[in-house]
C-alpha cells in the first residue's frame, strides 16, 4: 500500500546543506497503528510531512498502490491529500472563524461533495468521535481535548486510507491523551495510523508497530513486514494505450480537488466578520473615492437630466421644418456674399454701383424650391426607426382654422385672430404675411392666433403641463385652454376669445397715433375655473363662407344675417381642460393659449374636400368658381391680338344675342306661368292640359292682380335662396307669394333659376376675358388639402443626437432621389446648445479623473491590508493546503477578500452619496433657480461598485499570489 524507498531530504541553509532524512525505507501494511519515536531533530516530522504529501523528498521514491510518486505534480499531491491523508495535528490546526461544522466540511467541499451529503457526512464524523452536539460552536469554546477530536473527525471525514497524527497528545493533559489514544487505536483497525510522537509509554500501549528514527535514519523496527516473505517479480510495466491514458487521465480529474469560490467567500467574510471595525475601515477608506465620483456623477447626471428636459422642451417648440416652399437662408446669403466679391474686380479710382436688388432677387428666385412632401411623407411614415427618435411628426395643412364665438351681439371671429388689425396695429397684409409664416410665427413669438395644434405625445404633454382643471381632450371637438405658471391668461388671449370686448380696442392704435386720449381696461378679471369649461366655440369650414349666385360663388363674409346662421350651423368646439405648464419645464410644445387636436384638422379637410364648391372646382379645373371666367393658360394666353379679339367678341356677342332672344321667349313664357299670367301663351314643352291645370291653381278668375303681385316679387326676390330653399333672407310679401305657389309652380321656377345660372355660367366662361386668379390659388383660398399631401412637416426630436440621426436620414432619402425630389429644411435650434452637453461631459471627465487617483490610492491600500491578513492567515493557508487545497483555491481564499472588500467599499460609497445628494440639492436649490436634482443613475451605481471590486481585486492579485506560494510546512509551524 504505501512504501518508502531510500527516501532522502536535504535542505540548503544558506551555503551549506542539511540532511533530515538519509535514505530512509518503509514498507506500511494497510491498517496498523504505527508509532515513530525518536529525538527531536531526527527527522521524524519531516519524514511525516513527505508521507502527507506536504513535502518533497530530494531522493528516492514513495509508492503509493504500487504507484511511483516520482512524476507527481502539485494537483496530484493536493488530490492525494485531500482523497487519501487525514492530518490530525499537536496544536489541532482548525481555522477560528469557522464552526466545528464548517471545519470538518471543509475537506468535503474540497471534494467537491454536495452539500447535502457533505452536511450529513460530517455529523456523522463529528458524532463517531463524540461531539454531535457541539456541531454549532467555535474552537475557541471548546476544550483542547474537544479540539483535538475535531481535528480526527475532520481528517476521518473524506474516508482516506492513512491518518497521520503529529504529536496528537502533546498538548493534552494525560486521561484526554487516553481518549485520543483509545480512540485513534479503534480507527486503526481499519486504517493505517502513522503517529509521531516523544511518548515511548503511549506508543508501547496503543502501537502496533514502533520505528524508531536517529540522525534521519531508521534504527529499529519493531515489527516490519516479514522478510522471509518473497515479494513477487514485477513484470516490465506495458506501454501504457490511448485508453489506459485515456482513462488515467480521468481518473485524476475526477479526484482532483477544486475550492468554489462560494466557499472562498464564506472563509474570507467569517474571516472578516472576525474583525468587523478593521474591514469597516478599510471599506470606508476604499469608499473615498467612490464618494467623489458618485457625486461627481450625480450632479453631473442632475445637470444632463436638466439639459436633456431643456432639449426635450426646447426641441417641441422648435422642430426639424419643412414647407412645401422653401428657401435656405444660409445658402442665400452664402451665394450673395460669393457674387459680391466675384463681381468687385475694378479699380479703385471712381465709384461704382453695386447690383444688390439685383443680385439678392435672383439669389432668391434661385435658391428658392418646392419639396416634394408628398413622396417625403410616406418615406417618413415607412421608416420604422423615425418613432424612436422622435417626440411627435407633425403634419400642417393649408387649411385655415376657422374659429367663432356666438353671443347676443352676434358671431366674432376667434381664429384666425384679426384684432391687431381690427385695432390698426397691422395691416390686413401684414396679418395674412404672419398667418402664412405658420409655426415659425410662434417660435419668434409673432404669432397672433391664440389657437395651436398640440403635439401628439400625451408622454411630453404630461411632462410639460400640469392639468389643473378637467383632462386632456380626447375627441377631435375637444381643446384645452392654456395658463401660464402663475394661473393668468393674457389680455390679448381674453380679447381674442371674446372674454373681452374686442370692439372697445378697435382703431385704438391710430387714435393713439393722432394723439387722441385713450383708455384700455387695466381691471384684473377673474374666471372659475367653471366658467372657463363652459366655453364653446365653432369651426367653419371655409367653403361655408360662400353662397352661389346666378352660376358664380359669392363671399358671404360681410352679409351678418348669413354669417349668424353658418355660424350657428358649424361644428361645436368644447373646452374640457385647463393646463399649466410645469414648474420644471423650461419650454412648452403648445404655442397659443388653446390647444387642439391634430384630428381636428383632418376632420375639417374632409369637411372642405365634401363641400359643394371644393367638387364643382375640380370637376371644372378650368373655370373660377368665383367668377365664372376661365382661367388664364399656356393656350389661350397667346391670343391676345386686339383686333382678334374684338372680331372674336363680335361675332360672340351676335351669336350670344340671338341665343339669349330664343332662350329669354322661352323663360319670360315659364316666369309669366309661375306668376298667374293667363295671357301668356303655352310654352314650348307643357301641353294644354298641363297650362289649364296651372291656370286654376293660380287662381284664374283674378289672373291680372295675382300675376302683377308675382312679378313684383320676383323681381327682387334672392333666386339662389330659392335654390337652396333658404327663405329666411325673403321679404314677408316674398314668402307669402312663395306659399301661394303649387308644387308644380315651385319646380318650374328652380328649373327657370337653374336654366337662368347655366346661362350667365356659359355666357361668362364664354365672354373672351379670364379670371386673375388661377386653380392651385382658389383651391388654396377654400381651403382644400390633401392628408397625403401635407403643406408643410414639423419633426420633433427628443433630443440633438436624436436630431443628428433624423438629419442623417433625410440625408439618406436626398441620396436616394433625384434632384428634384431632394429635401430642402430649416433646424431653427441648429447648435444652440449641442455644445453644452460636450463641456459638461468634459469637466465631468476631468474632475472623476482626478478623483480617480484617491480610487486608486485607496485600492493600494486594501491591497496592504490585504497582505496583512495573508501574514496573519498564514496557518490556515498551512491547514487548507494540508487538507488538499490548491495554491489556485488559496489565492481564489484572498481573491474572494478583496472581492468583499470592494463590494462593502462600493456600497458603502453608494449608500453615502445617495445620502450626500439630499443636502446638495437643498444647497443648489437654495442657490439657483435652475430645476437641477442631483442623482445617482443605478446603471452608474452598479457600475461604480463593480470597479470598486475590481480594483481591490487587482490591488489584492499579489498578495493572494504570496499566499499561494507559500510553504504549508513552514505554514502550519505558524503562530
């Protein structure tokens, strides 16, 4: 089983050389009690140590099973350590801040035994040798004799076939060395014990077999295995095969021993858990420079917080804007400051005019274009990445919002607002030059309409404003009304709704001018918040405005009778909420003070694009509706010879007149039949029946007074009423003819009236004049759009580099089309603040560069304290490696310290600067006003307590590296 042949160990001392064994052989049987007496220096320890496996010989061989131990390397020795050696120890060796438990286990979790079993196995043990139940306590609650018993059932736990005991009684008082002895001859009969020891009486009386050791060699053998015996010739050992290799190899990885590092970690915090005020300490320390740079990084991240919320705001006031028509400024003025100094090459003896006017209209004709966005806007709606980069797209249309209020006094014009105007501050041009200028109106703060579209991302709007009274709308008839920050509404605001009176500021401006005395009401008036949610409102499409006439389509703006009842016939609009803007926000995305809904507008195209005179303009693309000419084209712009022209209307007017005496005989015949006149004959197309059946219902027994009351009417009456059966505009007398009428009588007089409209549409399409205005402008002035067709798009970063990436991809789509096709925009923000961003991120680095240096000094010093406890663990680095661990489990042992360390350091400096950032932004918020809140991101906590670990674990890469070198011999001898 085990056998030592010429054993030889020599140590250099210095420049000379010791031997403590000189060539000592020993052959052991399997289970005996043997006992090595001799002197002190005589190499019995040593000889010990090498059969343990903890330390080399010089020479010779030590055969374990038959086995040479001459090519073992140190995984193989630790495994036969572990697997095959039980140390028992004079001074007991059990490590103090593990439980009696912990301490027998520990062989087992080397083993790589499950927990379970490893539990169970170690009671066991624990129990043979008499301590079941002191499995819980420490070694220092114990007796010597209660230790020393640990120590056996900690070497008889993994089952090995040798237990090696030095000087198992050497520190006991004689009736507990009896139990010991008792108790080590019991586990002999199983196994081979190996003792050493200075007690010849002990080892007469429980030894089966005495050696005896002087000067390193053996000089007596009191029952060595029988010499007469013949050992049987070895054969020559075979070449080992593949397989042999194969299965050798596994073999040694299946007992290898291996520390997981759970197990690392629970030596290393029972270890600190010993000195809990010095590992406190050393975390705090290592925390110092943990608490600079979390604070660094939560002002740093309050500070981006604040500039991300002010991109955010700032970004949904200003977006990415595209208009159908475009030009680029910079571009303008870069070609005009180019043809400027292209142009100055003459001398410098006179002085010379310079085409400015000239240069910055053709400039402008030149650089100005017209976007396709019909084509960009479904490139934006297909592209899937826009959503993410982007607060809201906004979609803006021509269609004009027309907005009315209704009281006793009559029907006043909310939106578009016309009460600059109306006080004589601007003209009616200069207020449709500010409408047409569209959003960018409101972000110059020149707008004068009170109603916006709000953006659509109820996220941004619930950041932005505070809803005070209500809710947010929710249907396309619904808008809020916005206060600012201190619950007060403008002035302007409450004249344009009609909360004041409008009429008292009109002309005020130009009798201010001609130096009048005037007065404005400067009360403070004061709503509930009730009466504000009462508001209503009505939107008009813009076709509403016009009524047809004798075949054209006339304004109705300035007839108030008719205005009142297109009012009173438009779309209801409810106020249902009431929003604030947040303190914290730095910018608001709605614009005027009442918001509305995007869906809004689409309901007011389809209302446009419905109306009847939106359809008879694109069924006669060629003629104006408003007057009835045709448009002026390509074709028929080149025929303006005079004389032609005059010959044209000639014969124009002959023919005309000759249709119209033929057409006028027919009509004045059915206008005389819907006035009661009897005398007139029976027009073409109504048979005689048909006359005498009209004739009686007209009264035919007093034709002459019915059919002058008839004529009378008529000739004033409003035929185009009549067409649409609106018979508020008639006179009494009108409407009381109109009701004597049959039914019968009433159709012929539409038929009469259509005929009549058809005639003056024909006879003006066909008059040789043409209309001043053209389709795409009649089509602008009612109003039509198209949904797909926007007039212009508003995009809305959520950030600058989210803006970058959404320049990038209308870069990628310009790069994708022709050039006619290509995308002209304007970024009213442009690098505002992109930069700021940058010097934050600059000082932050600086500053955690700085405090970076105490970081480090720190983790060179945990890795100090860390040596230390390696120097003052050095016994148990000798008890684990005599048990079977690795140099590797050693240094994972000290690895998994540092690893403790730097977590506690980290917390710990987590904890505290999440503590620090409550009196720093009281202090900030006392200072400035700025909505700054320093925080610590999570991300940049885990972050910070990961490098915390980090670093203490590389501070601590050497000393875990000394302890894994060091001599579990000269370990062990330790105090």
């Amino acid at each position: 089983m085990l056998s030592l042949k010429d054993i030889k160990k020599d140590y250099v001392v210095g420049d000379s050389t010791v031997s403590a064994l000189k060539g000592v052989s020993i052959d052991f049987r399997e289970n005996e009690f043997v006992s090595i007496l001799g002197p002190s220096g005589c190499g019995k320890t040593t000889l010990l140590n090498i059969i343990g496996g903890l330390d080399r010989y010089t020479s010779g061989d030590l055969n374990i099973n038959c086995k040479s131990t001459k090519d073992f390397k140190d995984c193989d020795w630790d495994s036969y350590r572990n697997h095959s050696i039980g140390f028992v120890f004079q001074s007991y060796n059990l490590i103090p801040h593990q439980t009696v438990l912990s301490n027998v286990e520990l062989a087992l979790t080397l083993s790589g035994v499950s927990k379970s079993e490893r539990r169970e196995r170690a009671v066991k043990a624990l129990e043979q040798v008499g301590l079941g139940d002191q499995l819980h306590k420490k070694p220092n609650q114990m007796s010597g004799g209660q230790m020393q018993r640990v120590a056996i059932a900690r070497a008889l736990v993994n089952e090995p076939d040798i237990l090696l005991a030095d000087e198992p009684t050497g520190a006991l008082d004689t009736e507990t060395s009896v139990q010991i002895m008792e108790l080590l001859k019991s586990i002999s009969k199983d196994k081979l014990i190996i003792m050493v020891t200075h007690n010849p009486e002990l080892a007469m009386k429980y030894s089966s077999r005495i050696i005896k050791l002087l000067d390193g060699k053996v000089i007596d053998d009191s029952d060595p295995l029988d010499k007469n015996v013949v050992e049987p010739i070895k054969k020559p050992e075979k070449e080992p095969t593949k397989a042999d290799k194969k299965a050798a190899k596994k073999e040694r990885k299946k007992l290898k021993t291996s520390m997981s590092f759970l197990t690392a970690l629970s030596l290393s915090r029972n270890n600190l858990m010993t000195k809990k005020a010095r590992t406190l300490l050393t975390s705090f320390a290592g925390s110092i420079g943990i608490i600079g740079i979390a604070l660094i990084l939560s002002i740093s991240n309050g500070v981006q917080l604040y500039i991300d919320q002010v991109q955010s705001d700032t970004l949904s006031s200003y977006p990415l804007q595209i208009t159908k028509t475009t030009a680029s400024i910079g571009e303008i003025m870069n070609t005009m400051a180019k043809n400027h100094e292209d142009s100055a090459n003459h001398d410098k003896d006179k002085v010379y005019s310079q085409n400015a006017m000239g240069e910055m209209i053709n400039t402008l004709m030149e650089e100005t274009k017209v976007n396709n966005l019909e084509k960009f806007k479904k490139y934006l709606d297909d592209n899937s990445d826009l959503k993410d980069l982007t607060s809201d797209v906004q979609y803006t249309y021509a269609t004009t919002l027309n907005v009315f209020t209704e009281s006793d006094s009559g029907v006043m014009q909310v939106n578009p607002s016309t009460l600059l105007e109306d006080m004589g501050y601007m003209s009616s041009t200069q207020m449709e030059a500010m409408s047409m200028s569209g959003s960018m109106g409101g972000m110059m703060g020149m707008g004068t309409d009170v109603w916006s579209e709000m953006i659509d991302n109820e996220e941004l709007i619930d950041k932005q404003y505070d809803v005070i009274a209500g809710r947010l709308p929710e249907k396309y008839n619904e808008v809020v009304l916005v206060v600012d920050k201190n619950n007060e509404i403008n002035d302007y605001v409450l004249y344009s709704l009609g909360l004041l009176d409008p009429s008292s500021l009109n002309g005020i401006v130009r009798r201010a001018m001609a130096g009048e005395d005037i007065s404005v009401d400067s009360e403070q008036h004061v709503y509930t918040y009730d009466e504000l949610l009462d508001l209503k409102f009505k939107v008009v499409p813009t076709p509403d405005f016009y009524k047809k006439k004798d075949g054209v389509w006339e304004d109705m703006t300035g007839d108030e009778n008719y205005m009142k009842k297109a009012v009173a016939n438009g779309t209801e609009i409810s106020v249902v909420g009431i929003l604030r803007p947040d303190e914290d926000a730095s910018s608001a995305s709605i614009s005027g003070a009442i918001g509305y809904r995007h869906d809004l507008m689409t309901y007011l195209i389809d209302e446009v694009d419905n109306s009847e005179i939106v359809k008879e303009q694109i069924a006669n693309p060629d003629i104006d509706v408003f007057t009835g000419l045709k448009f002026k084209t390509d074709e028929n712009a080149a025929d303006t010879d005079s004389s032609s022209e005059t010959v044209s209307d000639s014969t124009a007017d002959t023919e005309s007149k000759a249709d119209k005496t033929a057409d006028s005989s027919d009509t004045d015949k059915k206008a005389g039949l819907v006035a009661g006149d009897s005398s007139m004959e029976i027009p073409e197309g109504m048979t005689e029946e048909q006359y005498k059946a009209l004739m009686e219902q007209s009264g035919a027994s007093d034709t002459g007074e019915l059919a002058d009351m008839g004529m009378n009417a008529m000739g004033s009456m409003d035929m185009s009423a009549i067409q649409g059966g609106d018979m508020s505009s008639l006179t009494e007398t009108q409407k009381k003819y109109i009701a004597s009428l049959s039914d019968e009588q009433m159709e012929l007089m539409k038929q009469m009236l259509k005929e009549q409209s058809d005639t003056n549409a024909d006879q003006l399409a066909n008059s040789g004049k043409y209309s001043t205005s053209n389709y795409d402008n009649n089509m602008k002035t009612l109003g039509y759009s198209v949904v797909e067709d926007p007039d212009s798009i508003n995009i809305y970063p959520v950030d600058f580099a989210s803006k970058e990436k959404i320049i990038d991809i209308i870069d990628d789509y310009n790069d994708s089309v022709g050039e006619e096709d290509k995308i002209e925009y304007t970024d009213y923000v442009g690098l505002m603040m992109s930069s700021i961003t940058s010097i934050i991120n600059a000082i932050s680095y600086v500053l955690i560069a700085f405090v970076a240096i105490s970081l480090v000094v720190s983790s060179i010093m945990i890795g100090i304290i860390t040596y230390i406890s390696v120097l003052e663990r050095t016994k148990e680095i000798g008890i684990l490696r005599s048990i079977g661990a690795s140099k590797r489990d050693i240094s994972r042992v000290f690895n998994a310290e540092t690893v403790i360390v730097g977590f506690v350091a980290g917390a710990l400096g987590i904890i505290i600067s999440y503590l620090l950032t409550i009196p720093i932004n009281m202090i900030i918020a006392h200072l400035t006003d700025v909505p700054i809140r320093a925080s610590i991101p999570v991300s940049a906590a885990v972050i910070l307590i990961a490098i915390s670990v980090c670093l203490t674990l590389i501070a601590g890469l050497f000393p875990s590296r000394v302890a894994a070198k060091k001599d579990p011999v000269i370990a062990l001898r330790t105090e």
